[in-house]
C-alpha cells in the first residue's frame, strides 16, 4: 500500500502512478490532495488509472480535516485495503497458512469462499437469514440507491454506464471530501452520459438523473408536496463517515418504502449494513 501525494516535484503523481503500477502491479495506491478543484480533477484521472482511494490533506481552513481527522481517515482506509480487522494491530506481520488464519478468524474454510470472507472477521457471529424472493417487493422501484466506498469510483462508472434509460431517479454515497464530490458527478455523467449532479439542499428528485451526495455532509431524502426532495445534513458523522449510507437509506425508506432498490459495493466495512436492514425490514430489495 503506497500514499501518493499528487503535488510533487520532478514528478507528480499523476505521473508516478502509471510507473509504479508497471513495476508492481498489484499495488494498492492512495492518492493524497489538497481540496482543490485542479487537484480533486487529477485524483480522479488516478482513480482510472489504477489508484484505489483518495484522501484529503489536513488543512488549517477546514477543522475536519484535522491532523487527528487525518490520522484515523488513512489507518481506517489501510485497514479497509488491506481486510485488517479494527481490533488487530496494523503491525502483524502475515501469517503463512492463510487456511489457519480463516479458521482462527471464525470463518468459513471453503476455499472458493474464504478470499471473499476473509475480509469480514465477525462473519460466522452474525445469524443471516435470506429473505425469500417471494416474500419482497417484485414491482418496479422508484428509486435506485446506492452505497459505494473504497474503489468505489471505477465500479460506479462501470455499473452506471448500463443504466442508460432508467427512468427512476438514483441517489449515490459515495465517501468522498468535498470538491471531490462534485468533480465525480461531472466525470459520471461524462463517461455514462446519464445527467448527473452534487445533491444540493431542495433539489428535486429526477427520473433518469444521478444525485451524489455532497461531502462533508449526510444526503437525506424528504418530500415538499408529493415531490421527493434532497435535503443536506451537516449532522455528526456515522461509521466515521460523512455523507453516510446508513442516513441516506433510513430516509429514503421513509419517502419510497418498499418501491425502494439498494445496491451496496464492496469496501464499506459496516456502513450501509443498518440502513440495508431497514430497506429489508421495508420489503424493499437489497
């Protein structure tokens, strides 16, 4: 796992990406930017050339990027790359029977599964139970939402660009700092061609339009009339995260119920989990 400042001298990072990832392809690159619109754009370009994540420096113009705020920021999106569960030390070296490791952890030792399952420690103390098809909504929804974290930008590009002529709205969050938001709705409409938008304070639900949720806040779904709106939250974080999934889906069941349809990405550790139960417990699909 490797920081990349994208301002550095001789050669930026833009340009260092693409050499290191030559030399070793399965790097794990962190982007790291100053919250400026230039900077936001060239950590996008990153993302799509093999960059997995973009952090925020600590400035002194904005007190949540504080230094403390940074710190846990890159130890919980270390942790979240490299399937480090929150109680284990960062400093653990690998063990070499990864077999022994899945067993320890309480997890499953199929071994088609246990790539999958090792990132979730507490897998096998949590009782799942799948609702049956039959028993959900089987309607069309009204609206699509979707969680997204971690190497999020990449697949909501790709998952996007198949929704062309949806005609229900879609709300995204995505975790994100500010500026950084806006600059992602403008390259998901760029490379899908689906109109997309930063979620602003009042700003109507559309069918067939992409609403991302603005960072630094929670996008919270209300209704003016029979209008779904969008309305900003600055409330405090949640799962260390804000915007949120969690909020943006207990809201969005309120206004929609069970005409709802969630899709929650990888790299997300917890978040999205309650707000997922709660589209369940609506009989919305998850």
């Amino acid at each position: 796992i490797v920081l990349l400042d994208v301002e550095m001298p001789v050669l930026d990072g833009l340009s260092t990406l693409p050499k290191l990832v030559e030399i070793q392809p399965n790097i794990k690159v962190i982007m790291c930017s100053t919250l400026t619109t230039e900077n936001a754009e060239t950590t996008m370009r990153a993302l799509a050339l093999g960059a997995v994540e973009c952090i925020a420096k600590p400035t002194n113009t904005q007190d949540i990027y504080s230094k403390d705020f940074f710190r846990d920021t890159l130890v919980r999106t270390i942790r979240e790359i490299g399937g480090i569960p929150e109680k284990s030390p960062l400093q653990q070296p690998p063990s070499s029977n990864r077999a022994n490791d899945i067993r320890a952890a309480g997890l499953a030792t199929n071994p088609k599964s246990a790539a999958t399952t090792s990132r979730i420690p507490s897998i096998n103390e949590r009782k799942i139970n799948l609702r049956p098809a039959t028993e959900g909504f089987s309607g069309k929804p009204e609206i699509l939402a979707i969680g997204s974290s971690t190497g999020g930008p990449n697949a909501l590009f790709k998952l996007l660009s198949t929704l062309r002529g949806v005609d229900i709205p879609i709300i995204i969050t995505q975790h994100m700092p500010p500026t950084f938001t806006r600059i992602l709705a403008e390259h998901i409409q760029q490379q899908t061609g689906i109109k997309a938008l930063e979620g602003a304070d009042g700003m109507p639900l559309v069918a067939g339009r992409i609403h991302v949720a603005p960072g630094g806040f929670h996008m919270l779904i209300d209704k003016k009339g029979a209008t779904p709106i969008i309305k900003i939250d600055d409330g405090p974080m949640e799962n260390f995260c804000r915007p949120a999934v969690d909020p943006m889906l207990r809201s969005a069941v309120k206004v929609f119920g069970q005409k709802i349809m969630t899709v929650i990405l990888t790299g997300m550790v917890s978040e999205g989990m309650l707000g997922a139960r709660d589209v369940v417990a609506a009989v919305g699909r998850v």
